[in-house]
C-alpha cells in the first residue's frame, strides 16, 4: 500500500505530466519521517500506472535525467520537495573494442527480458549508454550504485563495470 504523500505526489505528476525526483536515502528509512538523501538523484516521469484494487497503486517509471540537490524541505505531508539543478550529459564516446563484452551481455539481457528491463532505442556503440544500463542491472550494492551514477565520464564508468564483470566470471579479460 502506497502512503498517502506517495499517493498524492503520483497524482500531481500524472495530473501535471510532471518526473519526480529519485534518489538514494544516505540515512533513516523509506516508511515514516523524511530520510536524508544523497545529493545526487534521477528525475523519473511514470511511463504507465494501474490501481486494480483502492489504495494500491501500480507504477511504471521511466529514469530522465540526473540532477543535484541544491536546497530540499520537507512538507506537512512528508514530502521532500527540493530545488535542483540538471547535472551534464555523461562525457561520452565510442565503445572502445575493449569493452565489447559489456554491450554483449546486454544484448544477452535484451535478447531474454526485451524491453521490459532495458528500453529501446539500444545503443550498443555509445559507451554513456552500455555503462549507465550496466549499472542499472547489475546486482551491485545500491552504494556502489549511487558513485557510478554520479560519474561523468563515462569511460571511468565502463571500466568498473568491465572489472567488475572480470571478477564475477561474466567476461574475461581482453
């Protein structure tokens, strides 16, 4: 069941065609008073909604853009409402030869879950694109998570996740 201020928020974005901010809570919990966020999140509009059953909402949202919290209150409601600014696009490049593993595995996990788990248009070549999927399937801490979302150069981000892959068996080295 949602709580209501989650309830009331989805209402005002689908009312407004508005994203909501997602981010990772650095400390208290998700249920109850407001938690302090890391500073870094992602702006998400909600791509498909149901309520089959009263007070239970089903949603699909979609990530945008990742942004950096400037200055947050928290309402009555227990909402954060928070003034952000957009972070730059990632520094991206070609996907080196490299790093070819990495957009294999993903075309393995397009080829069994679609666009369920990773939405078209797919783009193999760009190194921002193959690393920021990784990262969003992986099964990495949500720690670890959060740094990679917060880098900007998205080489430096592919090459932890190569690493990374090295070491759980998923790819070899080149």
């Amino acid at each position: 069941m949602f709580e209501q201020r989650y309830m009331q928020m989805a209402k005002d974005c689908l009312r407004d065609d508005q994203p909501f901010g997602v981010y990772l809570i650095r400390n208290g919990v998700e249920v109850g008073p407001a938690a302090m966020p890391e500073q870094i999140g992602c702006l998400a509009r909600i791509a498909h909604w149901d309520m089959q059953q009263l007070g239970v909402l089903h949603i699909v949202a979609r990530g945008e853009e990742r942004y950096r919290i400037l200055r947050r209150e928290v309402l009555a409601s227990g909402l954060t409402h928070a003034e952000i600014e957009p972070l730059p696009a990632d520094d991206d490049c070609a996907l080196p030869d490299e790093f070819l593993a990495c957009a294999r595995l993903l075309r393995l996990v397009i080829e069994e879950h679609g666009a369920r788990q990773i939405e078209a248009p797919f783009r193999f070549d760009s190194s921002s694109w193959v690393g920021s999927r990784l990262a969003e399937i992986l099964p990495v801490p949500l720690a670890a998570k959060q740094k990679l979302m917060e880098l900007t150069d998205a080489r430096e981000r592919l090459e932890i996740l190569y690493k990374y892959l090295v070491q759980q068996g998923l790819a070899t080295r080149a």
